[in-house]
C-alpha cells in the first residue's frame, strides 16, 4: 500500500497556488470543486471570473507564472487566444478562467456538482 499523503501535500500547494494567483489579480467569483472522489485526471477543478477579455488573459497568465515560478509549470493552456475561457492545466488542478456570459452559459459548476464545492 502506497502512502497518498506527499502527492495530498502536493494537490493542496497546487491549489493553494493557484488561488493566490486569482486573487492576486482580482478574479471574482472563485469556486474550488473537490473532484479527487469523481475525476481520475486532477483533484481539484478552479473556477474563476474576469471582468474582461484582457482581464481573463491577465489572470490565467498570473496562474501559468506562479507556478513557473514554484517549479509546476503548467502541463498546457487553451483558449489564450480569444480570451473568453482559457484553461490553465496545473496537472493536480484544472483552473478554468472565464467571461461571466461565458461561465453562465456553460454552468460547468453544475454539471460537475456543487456540493463538491469546498467553503
């Protein structure tokens, strides 16, 4: 049996990371699903809002040079260049930064379910 708590360490510093980025660059609206019990691909899926194209750029940017900076670069990026969803993948979390329209439409925090939203 395999000891799961450095790569539990590991998730947490990843999501902990990652939502200093986002508030560092005032991203509203941040939600943080627990997917660990339903996903086989990350632990954590970060959902954040940008009050503009350039702002969603800004913000997922911030999110791809922090972790640069810690030593997680990110595994890859969509949606850089039209800026209303782009994806940051973080491997251990999956931070989705999004135009408001665009997140309501898509209610992705639905469909993964809100009660694996942590508080």
């Amino acid at each position: 049996m395999t000891d799961s708590k450095p790569a539990e360490l590991q998730a947490e510093a990843t999501r902990k990371m990652a939502l200093q980025a986002l508030e560092d660059l005032k991203a509203e609206d941040i939600v943080v699903l627990d997917v660990r019990d339903v996903a086989s691909f990350t632990d954590y899926m970060i959902f954040a809002s940008g009050n503009s194209s350039r702002h969603v750029g800004a913000i997922a940017a911030a999110v791809v040079e922090t972790a640069k900076a810690a030593g997680r670069p990110a595994l890859g990026v969509e949606g850089e260049e039209v800026g209303e969803w782009i994806l940051v993948d973080l491997g251990d979390a999956v931070v989705h930064v999004m135009l408001p329209d665009v997140r309501r439409y898509y209610e992705l925090e639905k469909l993964w379910g809100e009660e694996l939203a942590q508080g």
